[in-house]
C-alpha cells in the first residue's frame, strides 16, 4: 500500500533532549501515518536559523543521504564548509571521509529529506568530543574514546577468576 505525506499535513516538533545550538526539528506526520519501514529509514527534518542539526560525526557502517527540500545552510565536511541549497543532493559514505554536520546560517528554515541505512547497529563516532556511539535499533550506549582499552585490559588475573568459579561449583 502507498503512503502519501502531504506537504499541506507536514507537523514539524522539537525532538526530545536537545540542547540549545542543536534544535533540529522532525516531521512527525511520519509517524502519525503509521509508517513502519523495514529496511528504509527516512526523517523530515526542519533545521531553524541559528542551528546545527547534530554533532559532527561519521558513521562506520551506516551511509547517509540528504536532500534540501527548501532553504540553505552551510555543511561541514573534512574538506571543509560548503553551502548546500534547495535541491542538493548530498551523500555521506561510511567512515571518517563520510563525517558531516550541517549549519542553518540563514534566516529561514532549511527542510531536509534525510534517508540513511541501518543493518539493526551503527558506530558513529564525534571527532570534536571523542565520542563513540553504539548504536542499535532501540538505544544508544555513548563512550569516550579516550578512554580505550586494549583487549586484553583487565584480563590479567583469570586463573583467580576460575578458581572462584570452582570454589562456587564444589560447594
């Protein structure tokens, strides 16, 4: 079956827990229609003047594309700014070379079509922050990357780990 979203009954909200500088709104009517996509995953965002849509980030296993549906902004990539307009087409391939955020530098809204994959998980990681994101289908679990082990950390005493483990089994 068809699902039509009329550009007339677009409702464009806040999205929960954002801070000030990174208000980007979606499209909700999407989910009043009751899409329930399986293996395309799409938002209509509205980014107002004066916002960012997201941190900077890439992800390593998902790829992104956008299409500016009305308005201007500025993007952000590893080559740098670059002013993306009504009817652009940008895609966002996986890895460090794929990472992008944009800027509404203008005085209107910019409206955006933003279709992405995702194979039931994503890292995405924010090269500002440090930040690595895993992501899966319901939750996000966010760390900092400074902060990483090698694989063997905390592995060091296992014969202990055992004996408790038979200490608990022979009782």
């Amino acid at each position: 079956m068809a699902t039509i979203l009329k550009s007339a009954q677009r409702e464009f909200k806040e999205e929960p827990n954002k801070i000030d500088n990174f208000r980007l709104c979606s499209d909700v009517s999407i989910n009043k229609k009751g899409i329930n996509s399986q293996n395309l995953f799409f938002d209509l965002r509205q980014l107002n003047p004066g916002q960012y849509n997201c941190p900077y980030h890439f992800h390593r296993f998902g790829e992104e594309l956008f299409m500016i549906i009305s308005g201007s902004a500025t993007l952000r990539t590893p080559e740098g700014l670059e002013t993306v307009e009504n009817g652009d087409l940008i895609f966002f391939e996986t890895g460090e070379t794929g990472a992008h955020q944009l800027y509404n530098h203008m005085k209107e809204p910019c409206v955006y079509l933003d279709i992405r994959t995702f194979i039931g998980f994503d890292v995405c990681e924010y090269p500002d922050s440090n930040k690595i994101n895993l992501m899966q289908s319901k939750s996000d679990e966010i760390f900092d990357k400074n902060s990483q082990l090698n694989y063997f950390d905390g592995e060091e005493n296992i014969q202990d780990k055992w004996k408790q483990i038979e200490n608990i089994t022979s009782d």
